[in-house]
C-alpha cells in the first residue's frame, strides 16, 4: 500500500480519524468516511471523526464489510493504519449478527456459531431474565415479548442481534401507489426513493422490515413511506412530530395512493379517528395521565393511556417519521413492538439525547443513506450556501455577558440587538426572494416582527392561522416570515430560498439540519438556497454555532465566515454562476 503525503487522513490509535479540508481528495474521503465514522469537530482546516462501534454495526447492517472499511481508509491515508484500530473495526464488524433471533415453533430462539459465546451470555445478568431455557449448545430458548429488551441488552453488552424472527401479518389492506395524482400531474417513485423503500422491505424476507432510511429535507421521504406501505398492504400506524406534519401526511396519502378519505384517521389533539391508516403525533401519544405513576414492570398503558392505540388495530406496519425526535416512553412501548414491521424516517440519525443505540436496537439499524450532495447534484435538492455572520456584542452587552452565570450567558449573546443591523443588509440582498427568519427567543422574534411588521408563527399561533400563513407564503401573497422552532420540522414550503437564523437550540445538530433542509425543496425557477446564521463573536453563541455545524459539514456544506463589517460587500450566489462541487 502506498501512503501518499497529498491523501487527506490522518488515522489515530483511538480510532479518531484527521481530515483535512483543503486537500483535493476532501470529498470523496469525506463520503468514504460518513459511511462508517461519526463527524466530531469541524473548524475550518481539518476535521475530526470518530469511529466507533454503532457506527460500524450501522455499517455492518448495512452490508458494508470490514475490508472495504479498511481499503477505504489506506486509499486516503497519509500514513500506515495503526494495527489496532485494523484490529478493531474487523472485530467489531465481525460482532454484528453473531448472534441472531429466529422463531422455530412459535418460540423465540436466540441462536449462534459460537457455542462459547452464548454460554458467556447466559451468564450476564442484563439477559438472564429473559432466558426461558437451553436447547442446545447453539440455541436458547428466549422470552418472545420480550424481544426489544433482549435486542436493548445485547446491543449494551456489545453483540448486536441480527433479528431474523419475523413479523406478525397485519390487518390486509389494499394500497398502491397512483401513475398519477389526484390534481392530474404525473407521479413516480425516484430512483433513490424506490431504492431506499425496496432495501427496507427486502421483499417481505424477515432479515427486512425494521430499519432506518435517512434523507435530507426535502428529499421525498414520505414517499418512501408511502411506497413501503404499498410493499406492505398492511394497516398502518404513523407517527409524527406535530400536527401539520399530520395534515401533509394527510395530503399526500390521499393525492398519491389509492386510500379513499374514509380509510384515513386522525389522531391528534383535535381528534381521536382510528382507522386503517392511523396518523398521530407524538405529543398526543405521550399524554400522562395525572396522578398516574407506572410501577417498576408495570404497565405502560396505565401511564400513557393513549398507548391503547397500538393495541387498537393488527397493525402491519408502524412508520416513525422524524425518528430522531422520537420521545422515551414510545422507546419503552416500541420494545413491545418488535413482531410489526417498523420503519424509521429522518434527515439525520443525531440524537442530542445520545439514544441512538436504541434506534439502531428498537427501529432497526441504518438500511439506506444518501449523501445531502449527491441529491443537490442530481437536482433533487436544491444548491446551497450556508454563511456564518460574526457580529460582535455591543460594549453594554460584554459587561453584562462577562458578570453572568453560565445559564444566562447564551441567551444574551444569541439575543443581541446587534444582529437586527446584520438583517436589515441581508433582507436588501434578498429583497425579491422568499425569507424565512427563525429562532428559539420569542422576546427576540417580537423584536424582529416589531421591527419590520413581518407576520409571524410560534407555538401559541393557531392551527388554522399557521395553515392560512404558511399558503400565503407558498403562494407568494407574503415574501417573509418569522417562525419560532415550531418551524424546524415537518414544514412544507417549497419555494423558501433564504433562511436567517438568529438563535437555535443551543448547539443542536439535528436542529441546523432540519433548518437548512427548510429551504432545500427545489425551487420552481432553479435557484439556490442560502442559509444565514447570525452568531455574537467571541461568545458561547459561536462555540455553540461551530458544535450546531457539525452534522452539516459531514454532508458537505461548508460555511463561508463573514464578519459584520465584510456583509455590505456580500454578494449572494446565483445559480448561473454556481461552482460544482
């Protein structure tokens, strides 16, 4: 193998991974890299990723061996790999599916080659409880309603389960995708969109139909939905973040599938339909009951009574769109779930929470990834640019950030008044576009309605004024609108093009990628997108703007840095005159 001083990795003895930017191997390293490692830090010459064990079983799942890994790093390394971390991809690699879960005469066996290693696992106390019997040196007989806390546990003890043990058959239903919509356009399935639908389903085979298929924003992941559905021809049960996202599942369902109206239920806040194709979201399903406290082994359902709807049809398939967000106890009730076929839905696999092992043990592991650019070169998404204004705190402020606790300081410095002069320059430069202005203070965004008399939705805004709002922007009748977090997600305005953020939830990553994935439908004129945050120098505001990146930049975004005073001289970019990447 020969190690070039121009390749762009630097492998380290703890399996953290150096990339550097500005090498003209940057890309194709960095879509190597995002297929097995985890994106760090990301400043502006060399990047950090880490690889670690749920990454290369998500690898694993997904069919990657370890020899590709490792060919893929020795193509773009600088310098010999240490023989540690050959060591330990490949035993990592090799721990996924060594033990696997069958069903054989309605039992659930946990089953393995390796004879030592199941006598190793009976002996753990994370699964003894679920272990019912020894049948023989290679099979045990295991606990079948509890299948997700054995599949939790052993994901814990560092031997993913390869669950094979099938699914229940759901209530039939008849469901195909139409040629056409009901508003007379043609409609078809993309090549990734089929693709992502048809690696979950796997054709019905029991190693298919639990998983995660990850797409930017705008991509079309409800069609992926949707064509799974039709895979499936099963009732189905879909879980959303918030109430709009039910209506556009809604829409979609009844403009591009065969579903009559009737066949359709809302479950929400406002209603309590439960039909064939049940839509909820999770605020609704997460109601506790007051005064009602689950004793240790108890019952969810006396906790969170709406937990009855799982029960309430022979589900077939229960879709979890947005699984990144998705709330602890529907963890704990879809650990009960494993006999339904479950599909996960996201732009991005980060979990502030840091629970991804139980999407991985309870969804499924990672079935189909596209990278953010491939898409935008295809034309599938739209051309972005994202820019990083720094601006500083005005000298009233720094005294008053320098004096406070830790708590406070953020909320100074993401609400600094400083910024609204920074607006006012990008709205000229985009005075013809449609601009969405987004942050987490409303005090802040009252400001900015007070200040350019904008309509605005946060999370006290109605429903149907949110509707009336977000069609008077997608018809054009309104250029901008300010909207508080409850506009991170699910949203569908296809024609926004510019986004100004003024504050995030503090250094989320999920919350940039849902951000920008805003305004990354593609556009009916073809231009590009551009992806304004505005951060207080010098502050926890841009340690948090950095950290908020990071996801972004494994993608392959990179944020052009602007200081306050270079923003009069800006010029956005236009399509016409755009780089390839």
């Amino acid at each position: 193998m020969s190690y070039a001083p121009t390749n762009p990795l630097i492998v380290q003895g703890d399996k953290s991974v150096l990339l550097e930017v500005d090498s003209p191997h940057y890309a194709d390293a960095r879509d190597v890299l995002a297929r097995f490692a985890e994106l760090e830090k990301s400043p502006e010459y060399v990047h950090t990723y880490r690889i670690s064990p749920l990454s290369l079983w998500n690898a694993a799942a997904a069919g990657l061996s370890a020899a590709a890994i490792l060919d893929g790093l020795e193509r773009f390394a600088k310098y010999p790999l240490p023989g540690n971390v050959r060591v330990d991809i490949a035993e990592a690699i090799a721990r996924y599916g060594r033990v696997k879960l069958i069903k054989r005469d309605e039992q659930l066996l946990m089953i393995s080659d390796d004879a030592p290693l199941l006598v190793e696992l009976q002996r753990r106390k994370e699964l003894r409880p679920y272990i019912l019997g020894v049948i023989d040196a290679h099979t045990l007989r295991v606990d079948a309603a509890m299948r997700g806390h054995i599949k939790q546990a052993l994901v814990n003890i560092g031997y993913p389960a390869e669950d094979l043990a099938g699914y229940v058959q759901g209530e039939s239903l008849s469901i195909a995708l139409r040629g056409e919509t009901k508003g007379g356009q043609a409609f078809g399935l993309r090549t990734y969109q089929s693709e992502a639908a048809a690696v979950y389903y796997a054709a019905g085979a029991d190693h298919g139909g639990s998983g995660v298929v990850v797409l930017p924003c705008g991509a079309g992941k409800t069609m992926v939905g949707m064509a799974a559905m039709s895979m499936d021809s099963s009732s189905t049960l879909i879980l959303t973040p918030n109430t709009i996202a039910v209506e556009q599942w809604i829409t979609e369902l009844l403009d591009k599938t065969t579903l009559e109206p009737e066949m359709i239920g809302e479950y929400t806040g406002q209603r309590k339909e439960i039909k064939p194709v049940t839509v909820a979201t999770y605020q609704t399903i997460t109601y506790r009951s007051r005064g009602k406290n689950r004793r240790e082994g108890g019952d969810l359902r006396s906790e969170y009574p709406h937990f009855e709807l799982f029960d309430s049809r022979n589900w077939g398939l229960i879709i979890y769109d947005e699984v990144h967000l998705l709330p602890a106890p529907v963890f704990s009730i879809t650990a009960e779930l494993q006999a339904r076929r479950r599909l996960g839905l996201t732009a991005t696999l980060v979990r502030e929470d840091g629970r991804e092992s139980e999407v991985f043990s309870l969804i499924g592991p990672k079935k189909y990834d596209v990278p953010w650019k491939d898409l935008e070169r295809q034309g599938w998404i739209a051309t972005a640019d994202c820019i990083e204004v720094r601006i500083p705190l005005p000298d009233d402020l720094r005294m008053e950030y320098a004096l406070a606790d830790q708590r406070h300081k953020y909320r100074i410095a993401a609400s600094s008044p400083a910024k609204y002069e920074v607006l006012d320059q990008i709205l000229l430069k985009h005075t013809g576009d449609q601009v969405l202005i987004i942050g987490m203070y409303l005090e802040q965004l009252a400001q900015v309605q007070e200040r350019y008399g904008f309509p605005i939705i946060t999370g006290e805004t109605p429903a149907r004024q949110r509707s009336q709002l977000y069609h008077a922007f997608r018809s054009g009748e309104i250029k901008q609108l300010i909207i508080s977090k409850v506009g991170n997600f699910a949203i569908d305005l296809p024609d926004a093009s510019v986004m100004v953020q003024l504050s995030g939830t503090f250094g989320s990553r999920q919350e940039e990628a849902q951000r920008l994935g805003r305004i990354l439908r593609p556009k009916r004129d073809d231009q590009m997108a551009h992806f304004y945050t505005l951060v207080s120098r010098d502050t926890q505001d841009q340690e948090f703007s950095a950290n908020r990146q990071l996801f972004l930049t494994e993608q392959g975004y990179q944020y052009i840095i602007l200081y306050d005073d270079e923003v009069a001289e800006y010029e956005p970019r236009r399509l016409a005159s755009a780089i390839v990447d």
